[in-house]
C-alpha cells in the first residue's frame, strides 16, 4: 500500500513537471506571438517597479538624514548649555549665589535677596515670583560628577518653609544629579530639585516658572503654613 502511494506521488509530480513545462512554453510562445502588445506593458511595469524601489530608497534615505539631523541638533544644543555652563563653573560659590538671583531677576522676581553668608539656614537666595508666592533657593555649587546627598536636602527641607515661609522651595545645584534618597524627600516634601540639566536650560532662557513643574510632584507650589 505504500508503495502504491509512492508511484502514485511520483507520477502525479511527473505529470505536474510536464505540464508546467507545457504551460510555460505556452506562455512564452504567446509572448513572441504578442510582442507588440506585450513590451509595453511589460516596460511599464518594470518602470514602475523601478521607480518604486527608488522612491522608497530616497525616503528611507530621508528619515535617516532627518533622524542624523535631530541627533545632531540634540548634541549641539547640550554642548552649547554645557559651554554656558563652563561660565557658570568658574563662578566662586558667592558668584553663583548672585548669578542665581540675577536669573529670578530676568524672570520678573520681586525683592530677590542674596544672603551671601554662611549660617543663613538655607536661604541662599529669597524673593517673590510675579504672582506674589514666596521663593526660597538654596544653592549648592558642586562639581560636576557629585550628587547632592539626603542630608543637605534635609537640612534645606527643615528651613524652607518652618524658618523662612517659603511658598516656593528651590534647591539649585551645578551636580548633575540629586541621590535617590535626596530627590524622594523632595518630591515628598514639595521641594523643586535644579539639577545641572535643568540649570542648564534656566542659564539658556527657559523661564523659571516653566521649570519649576519639571520637578514632577515635587512642584513647590505649596502654600506656606498659616501661623
């Protein structure tokens, strides 16, 4: 019995071989027999295939420049704040304390206040923002590489608004970023945390106001405690 289907396999596969090759030439024969109608339809197609495949080269060509291009723009924008940045690096502590208020200034802060001065519980600079809330920044110039620790945001966290009201809490660093530890108490307690990026973009024109809500639920907008 399996042998009978094997024949049978092999036959109706010689039958498809032989009629393939019939059909085939068939199909060639009343292609030289139509040639006249057949070679421009033919031409036409192969055109549009060729134009095809070169139109989706060209586009797939494009997005790749467009792609380079954003890439490129991205890492001329960051060289560009860092070179701003390497300004505000040279600055001595109290420079940048000054440097930070002239900011708020440019931003249309009111009565901005620098301390300058050690054992000022954290309010390095104080001021009011257009709307009238008050604002509270430390500030903390550090080298890039570091990280601002728990301990200076708790500090900064036990002052802001106990000692000095503030509506607004800020804590600004030249670091690139706060520890996990840091930036959680700020979040918790309603702290905006200024890490060099967002400092950054401050340096380069973005409005404080427009920063201020970067800092995810840590916003500090909350308003001061009644007495």
């Amino acid at each position: 019995m399996a042998a009978r289907r094997r024949r049978l396999k092999k036959k109706t596969r010689k039958k498809l071989q032989v009629w393939g090759a019939v059909t085939a030439v068939a199909a060639v024969a009343w292609v030289l027999a139509n040639w006249s109608t057949v070679w421009p339809v033919l031409v036409t197609v192969l055109a549009a295939a060729a134009l095809g495949g070169a139109g989706w080269t060209l586009l797939r060509a494009h997005r790749q420049a467009v792609g380079r291009d954003r890439a490129w723009r991205a890492q001329e924008e960051a060289r560009a704040r860092e070179l701003s940045m390497a300004e505000v690096d040279a600055l001595t502590w109290q420079e940048f304390e000054k440097y930070i208020a002239e900011l708020c200034r440019r931003d249309g802060c009111r009565e901005v206040v620098v301390s300058g001065k050690s054992g000022d519980l954290g309010a390095d600079v104080v001021g009011y923002l257009a709307d009238g809330r008050k604002l509270v920044i430390q500030c903390k110039k550090y080298a890039t590489h570091r990280s601002v620790p728990s301990q200076d945001m708790q500090k900064f966290v036990g002052t802001a608004r106990l000692e000095h009201g503030a509506d607004v809490a800020l804590f600004v660093t030249t670091c690139r970023s706060f520890t996990k530890d840091a930036m959680g108490l700020a979040l918790r307690q309603d702290i905006v945390a200024l890490h060099r990026d967002l400092l950054g973009s401050w340096v380069k024109g973005a409005h404080l106001e427009s920063l201020i809500p970067l800092n995810g639920s840590g916003g500090g907008t909350r308003q001061r405690p009644s007495a």
